[in-house]
C-alpha cells in the first residue's frame, strides 16, 4: 500500500531537485535611464525582481539582479545617458561581460539574451542609438548572442508601430523588435491602456534561446499562461504515454503503484513550469482528492474501483485488473486537473494556500473527475 504522505514528500523532493538543477538564465537589459527596464523586469518575470531582487555591481555601469531560489540573472545597465564617453564603456562592458561568459564554457554563466529598451512614447530614436547598436552587433558577430529591441512604453500602437518600422529600415542585427507596454496605461480623461506584448516577448525569447534554458524560461516568467500550459500539456502527454506502456497488458491492481513515479515526474514538471511555490501539504491535497481517498492510500482498490465509475466504458474492477488505456486516461486526467488548479492560481481566481483547503480539494477532484469523462471520450 502507498500512503499519500509519503509520495508527497517524494514529490516535493522531485520538484526540489528539479529546480535545483535548472540551467541559469542571464539576460543583459540595456537601454536609456527611465525608458521603463525596471518596469518590464518586473512584469515579466514572477517576482518583482528590480525591487527586491540583490542589486550586485559587475561592472561601472552594470548591476547583477538575481533572488534566491530563482534561476535567472538580469544586468541592468546603469547611466546611459551621460554622454558619449559613458556609452562606449557601457558597450564595452557589456561586449566583456558575454566574453567572460563564453569563455567559462558554463551555460550558467553564459550571455543568453539581450533585450534593447527602446522608449516608443519618445517619439524618436537618435542616430546615435542606431549608430551605438551597429557597434554592439558588429563587436557581438562572433558570439551571436540575440539581442531583441523592446519598445517599452508602447500606450501608443500606432507611434509602436511607425518606431519599428523605422527600425527595421536600419537593418539593424536583432531577432525581433517587440512593442510592449509592461504595466496598463492611464491617460488623462480618456481611460486606460491595457498592457500587451509580454507574451510575444515570451515567445520570441523561446524561439531564441538554446533548449536547455526553455524549462528555465517557464519557470521563472509570468507573463504568458499560454506558453507555460503548451509546455505543461506536453508533459501530461508524456507521462500519459509512459503509463500506457508501463502496463501493455492489463496492470494487475496491486502494481497500479507502478504508476506513481510517472505520476510524481509529471507534477513535478508542471509546478517547475509554473514557477509556484507549492508545498508538501498542498501536494498531499492534490493527490488525496484525485488518485486517492480519505487521505490514506493511493490507487488503492476501493480508489481505483471508483476512479472507473467515471470513465464511460472502462468497465469495473472485476478481473482486478486496469487496462493499459485506462492506465493513460487516469495519468492523463491527474495531470490536467493540476495544470487547471495551477491556472486558477495563476490568473489569481484562487489563492496558493486555497489547496490544501476542502474547497480546493473539491474544485480538484470535480477537475479531476471531468477529465475522466473527457479523456475516454477523446480515445
Ligand atoms: N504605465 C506605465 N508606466 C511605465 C511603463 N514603463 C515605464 N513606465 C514608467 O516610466 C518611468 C520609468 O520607468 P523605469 O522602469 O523606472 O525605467 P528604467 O529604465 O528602469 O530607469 P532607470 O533605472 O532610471 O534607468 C516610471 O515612472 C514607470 O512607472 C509601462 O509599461 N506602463
Ligand atoms: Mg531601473
């Protein structure tokens, strides 16, 4: 018999892990004083990082920001404004700053990305911003690391769009120019801006990043639920098709436990991809409302039993066996379920701590028993 206790203290240890071993992603955000780098590091990733993220100086006119827990590193350049002197530093230190990452040979410590904030509502672009970004492309042509031109402070879609058209008569080396608008916008008398372009910015760094930081990329992001469900779903199927083969031939009950590191890997890649801090009680929850009963055991007989009175056509328990497809369908419906609890939380629409609570265990389990019936009817 397996006890929920102990196969949510084995999760919790697997997500721990899991985070623990995640690649660092180290993204260099330049751009002129105030044109809204703060604003968008804060609004894309999950905490509000240039707050309370620990502001290390690397260079004069670069500040490491990086938080516990958290796989990510932003250098955020200081100063830009003053003068041309200061300018080239900064491209120098920024051309460093990549070299000593290539040369460690460390994904850890490597230079992934460069977001290039470029002010919309500015109305303009200098030559010499143009003239500083041919530089950096030119110094960068060996390390090719991606750089991607923000247009912050985007209220406006139409001068958003006039700005990256200009930009992209320059041909200039970048990978995209995305306007965004971090936080929603308030003009004077005439209502607000809803922000927009995250989840475009999302996707572009996703296209652009090597495949060992993607997984890093879902975690530590916020500003795009419908990258991290595309990647979540990906590994429900996964897991759905491993507990499929795991039992070919009907799975006799007492190896339905077979299942459950299947069961525990999957949950542990989708609270990685969704970046929230979930805890062992929680886990406990989630796995006592679904694939077990009262708390106890898991896939217990009396469990299974009506586990099947919810799949149309799965038949009973009376051969005390489950089919292989069967075996797919309830994997498949654990791990759905979560990915909708992890969205609820995700939107907001429940809180983190709501899980371990009756309520949350019943909007589980009514998730849980919904996909049931879905899942059969798809196969
Ligand atoms: N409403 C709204 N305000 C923004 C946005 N981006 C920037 N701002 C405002 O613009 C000002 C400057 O933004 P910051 O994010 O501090 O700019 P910064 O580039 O970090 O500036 P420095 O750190 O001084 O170089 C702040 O008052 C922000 O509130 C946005 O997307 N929406
Ligand atoms: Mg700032």
């Amino acid at each position: 018999m397996i006890n929920v206790e102990k196969v949510a203290n084995d999760a919790i240890n697997v997500i721990a892990d899991r985070i623990k071993n995640l690649n660092r992603l180290n993204i260099i955000v330049a751009g002129k004083t105030g044109v809204g780098k703060s604003t968008l590091i804060n609004s894309v990733f999950r905490e509000k990082l240039a707050d309370v993220g620990i502001g290390k100086p690397v260079t004069d006119h670069m500040c490491k920001i990086t938080k516990k827990d958290m796989p990510l590193s932003i250098y955020d350049t200081r100063g830009f404004e003053l003068g041309k002197g200061v300018q080239e530093e900064v491209k120098k230190e920024i051309i460093e700053t990549i070299s000593k990452g290539v040369a460690s040979k460390d994904i850890n410590e490597a230079i992934h990305c460069i977001w290039y904030c470029i002010n919309t509502a500015s109305n303009r672009i200098e030559t010499e911003e143009i003239k500083w970004l041919k530089e950096l492309s030119q110094e960068n042509k060996i390390t090719q690391v991606p750089v991607i031109i923000v247009l912050t402070q985007s209220f406006s879609k139409k001068k958003a769009e006039d700005m990256r058209k200009m930009l992209l008569n320059e041909n200039l080396d970048v990978a995209q120019i995305v306007p965004v608008l971090a936080e929603d916008y308030e003009i004077e008398d005439l209502g607000t801006v809803k922000s927009y372009g995250l989840d475009t910015l999302i996707k572009v760094m996703e296209e652009v990043l090597p495949d060992e930081l993607v997984e890093t990329l879902q975690n530590v992001q916020m500003a795009c639920l419908e990258e991290k469900k595309k990647k979540a779903h990906a590994a429900v199927a996964t897991a759905s098709a491993a507990a499929v083969g795991e039992g070919a031939a009907p799975i006799p009950l007492a190896d339905c436990v077979m299942l459950i590191p299947t069961q525990v890997s999957m949950i542990a890649s989708i609270t990685v991809i969704f970046g929230l801090d979930v805890n062992k009680s929680m886990i406990a929850a989630i796995l006592s409302s679904t694939i077990g009963a009262g708390g106890a055991t898991i896939l217990g007989k009396t469990v299974v039993a009506s586990i099947l009175k919810f799949i149309p056509g799965a038949g009973t328990l009376a051969g005390g066996a489950i089919s292989a497809g069967t075996a797919g369908v309830i994997t498949a419906a654990l791990g759905e379920a979560y990915i909708g609890i992890m969205e609820k939380v995700f939107k907001g629409e429940m809180s983190i701590d709501d899980i371990g609570t009756q309520k949350g265990k019943e909007v589980m389990s009514n998730m849980f028993k919904e996909q049931l019936k879905i899942a059969k009817t798809e196969n």
